[in-house]
C-alpha cells in the first residue's frame, strides 16, 4: 500500500493465498506502515495487523496480492496508530 502520506511493508512467510492472516508479533524490519514517514510497528500488548488478501498473481518469480488491512500500532515514542479500511494493490515490482 502506498498513498501519498503512507506506505504499507509487509515482508511475511504465509502470504501467498487468499484469506485473512492476523499479525500479533513481528520484526519490525519486516512489518511497518509508515505515515507522514513516521513508522509504527507491533511492540506494545494488543498491536496487531490484520490483512485480508482477495487476490493472488503470479508475476515471474513474485507474487501481486491485493487486498485490505487493519491495525493499531505503535512508533518509537509510544504514539498509536489505528489503520481501518486500508486497501492495498501490488500490480508490479
């Protein structure tokens, strides 16, 4: 997911089907979303993302998913972050 004001990084084993995965725990090199390049993570109790992919395709040795995301998160300096609706397209690499 990239917006003008956000950037969504999920580098994750397991997301390559369709269906809802739910992220509790996580590097934080490997799952962020980044806002007014400001980066939140999962560190504190309850952080979560939750994503729901709806749409697989392969693209050589890639995969292009799309799909929706949730979260609550949290920066460096403790500010939360709560993402509802998001929506997110890879259609290339």
């Amino acid at each position: 997911a990239n917006a003008n004001n956000m950037l969504l990084n999920l580098e994750m084993e397991g997301l390559n089907k369709t269906g809802n995965v739910m992220i509790t725990t996580a590097p934080k090199d490997k799952c962020l979303i980044s806002i007014n390049h400001t980066n939140f993570f999962i560190q504190n109790a309850g952080d979560y993302i939750k994503v729901t992919i709806t749409s697989v395709k392969q693209s050589g040795g890639m995969l292009l998913l799309t799909g929706s995301f949730e979260g609550k998160l949290h920066d460096h300096q403790g500010n939360e972050a709560i993402i509802s609706d998001g929506i997110f397209s890879t259609d290339h690499l």
